[in-house]
C-alpha cells in the first residue's frame, strides 16, 4: 500500500468512529431518563458538540492532503460500522455502552496515530493526539460515575 492509501484508509476509519460516537451521543442526549437526567443530558450535549467539531477536524485532515472527504450519508454510514449499534434504554446502559464505545474508539486511535507516524503525517497525528486527550477524559469521567463510591 502506498502512503497515500494508509493515510485515507485510517482517516476515514477514524472519521465513521468520531461520527457513530457524535451520533450515539446525540440520540443519548434526547433519550436520557432518571434521577440523573439534568447532568447526563448536559454531558452528551458537550459530547455531541465536541465529536461534532472532530468530525470536521479529521474530515478537513483529508482534504489537507488532497483526498475527498466523503461526500454522503451513505459513505459517512459505511464508515461507521453500524452493525455496532446497541441499543441502551436506561441511563446505566447508556454509560455503560458508552463507557465501552469510547474505550474501543480510545484503542482505535492509539492505532491509528500510529500507523500515521510512521508515514510522517504529523498534521494528522497532532489533530488525533488531541482528540484522544479529550477522550481519554471522557472516559474517565464515565467510569468515575459509574462506580458505587
Ligand atoms: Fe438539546
């Protein structure tokens, strides 16, 4: 594989896990119930914002390196692995699901700024260290809630 087809085959990879997380996070963000309603639905709405504005980061990576980004729901949705999906009711499932779908999409990106660094696409792995910072944090902050305390 040439350079070229790395860059736009991990790209695009990481682009459908930022938009099925900004997705999920939006849908969670409309259908959280319970005693934790308020801050749950506050904190997907950070969550869809924030993966809104990577969406673009790592989208704009593409067209920086003179590749189309891509250029319907269709694409964008076979980027994304829906086959993934869960479905998650409650708020339990729902930090649940999206405990674990922010630790893969973390696993994700470790590999993919890898596979970048080693064709020198250092503007790409500078846009992705900083989303998985973020992330990381994320995480953690789940989890954190999620424990008995
Ligand atoms: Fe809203």
């Amino acid at each position: 594989m040439t350079s070229n087809s790395v860059r736009e085959d991990t790209i695009k990879a990481v682009l459908g896990k930022v938009f099925r997380l900004y997705v999920q996070s939006q849908c969670y963000h409309w259908n959280v119930e319970g005693p934790n309603f308020r801050s749950l639905h506050a904190m997907f709405e950070t969550q869809y914002q924030t993966l809104s504005g990577f969406n673009d980061a790592v989208a704009e990576r593409l067209r920086v390196l003179g590749i189309k980004a891509p250029e319907s729901l269709d694409e964008l949705l076979a980027l994304s692995n829906t086959a993934q999906d869960t479905t998650a009711r409650t708020a339990d499932e729902m930090l649940a699901t999206h405990c674990a779908g922010f630790q893969s999409f973390n696993d994700a990106l470790r590999d993919a700024i890898q596979v970048l660094a080693d064709v020198r696409d250092d503007g790409t792995v500078a846009v992705m260290s900083n989303i998985l910072e973020w992330s990381e944090k994320e995480h953690w902050m789940m989890s954190a809630s999620r424990q008995a305390g």
